[in-house]
C-alpha cells in the first residue's frame, strides 16, 4: 500500500518513540533511565520526530504484481482465436476473484491505512524489550544480561507466527495464499533480524535502552528506504528524493545527539 520503504521509515519513526518512552520514563513497571545529559536526549529525539514528518510527504508508487503483467503484456492484436480469447477472459476473471479488500480501496484510502498499520505496528513493537526490563528491574537475582532473554523472546515470537498462521488458514479453509518464492528469503531475513535484535540486547547493557532505540532505529529506516528506491522503485522523482534526504539527515542527527547525551 506503501512499500517497503516508507512503511519501515513510519514504523521505526513510532517505535522509536514509544521504546525510549517507556525506559527513559519507566513506564509499566520498568526503572527510568536518565540519560547524563537530558536536553541533548530530549533533542535527539524531537528530531527523529521531525524526520517522520518529512517522510509523510514522500509519494510512493505501487507496482504491478507478476502474476498480474500477463494482463497488461497481453498482445491483443494477436489474439485471434476463440480458445485464446476465453484463456485471456479467464485470466480476467481468476484475477477479479482474487481480489482482496485492499485491493478494491482507492489510492487515497490505501496511503492512509498503510501509515495506520505502519504506525500501530511500531507501538506494539516498541514494547518488546519491555518484558525483559522488567524482569531485570523487578526480580531480585534476576540476570542482567540480556542474551538470556533471547531464547524467550524468540520462542514467543515463533509461536504466536503458528498461532496467526493457523487462524488464516482456518479463515481461508485450508487454501492459504503462500508464495513460494519468498520462503528462502524469509527465512534469510528471519536468521539476520535474529543477530540484529540480539546485537541489541548487546547494546541496551551498555548503553540503556533510552539511548539505543534512537540509535539502532537510523539503521533499518535508511536501507529499506534503499531498497524502496533501488530495487522495488517504489519512490522516484528529485522532489520525494529531497524530501527522504532531509528526513535521513535528521534522524541521523537525532541518533548522534542521542548517543552522546550518555
């Protein structure tokens, strides 16, 4: 609905903000943690504000699903027979079954319910660390090591993915929509998300976690957005170019100010 790109920038941009809320103010439970030196904290992040403003004016530009292009590739003057006429109509019509509820929205529509879900899918996940702060900050003898919270967290993530998995295909009676080709991905993606959120664990003990959600939020906005325009050639022209650039370089102002505000 938004690509890539702009749906990882808004998602980064949200739970930015609600994971260095809830450890830099304590929230549900957790200890705050005050930074050495709070403007400079305080600052980092109003700019990491600003730079999702910025991106709310980048346009985006969908492209043609593959297994749709047949019906814009199509020859039509060659189609001359009666046989290739219906193959062509039954094309048509598998394609309009296919249909899914986003795709009967009009552009207007898909942009504001693409940034709706980017946004509530960064709160949620602004609170994924949140159990293992509190453990740590509420459990004597608790390890304050966060490594040893990887495994829970993981096998929890695992588990509910069976359990939404289960529910769609209980929804769609047992003919799932699975796409092949992404399978080797995923799991390739999976493996380095994996590091990465292991990478902050590592971190977070160093640095608190008010400081590391600035930080390490900078990092996956910036190559999804490269992807977005490299590769899926989802954001184009000078003007969105400018616009994504003056949001980049404020975010990565935002995390340099909140990094040395330790």
């Amino acid at each position: 609905m938004i690509g890539i790109g702009m749906g990882t920038l808004f998602w980064n941009t949200i739970l930015l903000i609600v994971g260095w809320a809830v450890a830099r103010f304590g929230l549900l439970g957790v200890k705050p943690e005050v930074p050495s030196n709070e403007i400079l904290n305080y600052v980092g992040v109003i700019f990491a504000l600003i730079s999702g403003i910025f991106y709310l004016f980048v346009e985006t530009e969908s492209s043609v699903p593959e297994e749709r292009q047949h019906l814009i590739n199509a020859p039509i003057a060659e189609i001359t027979t009666e046989t290739e006429i219906s193959g062509v109509l039954t094309n048509v019509d598998d394609d309009i079954r296919s249909e899914t509820f986003f795709d009967k929205l009009n552009t207007s529509s898909k942009r504001l319910l693409g940034i709706s879900m980017a946004i509530f899918s960064g709160f949620l996940y602004g609170f994924t660390f949140t159990p293992a702060l509190y453990v740590q900050d509420n459990y004597e003898n608790a390890s304050q090591n966060g490594l040893d919270y990887v495994f829970s967290l993981y096998t929890g993530i695992f588990m509910s993915s069976i359990v939404y998995f289960t529910i769609y295909c209980i929804i769609k009676k047992n003919k799932p929509m699975v796409f092949p080709k992404v399978i080797l991905p995923a799991l390739i993606s999976g493996w380095m998300w994996g590091i990465a959120n292991s990478s902050f664990f590592l971190a977070s003990n160093s640095l608190t976690q008010a400081i590391t959600f600035p930080i390490v939020s900078s990092g996956p906005s910036a190559i999804s957005a490269l992807w977005g325009i490299f590769l899926f050639k989802e954001i184009r022209g000078r003007q969105n170019f400018m616009i994504l650039a003056c949001g980049f370089t404020f975010a990565v102002i935002g995390s340099v100010l909140c990094g040395i505000s330790k």
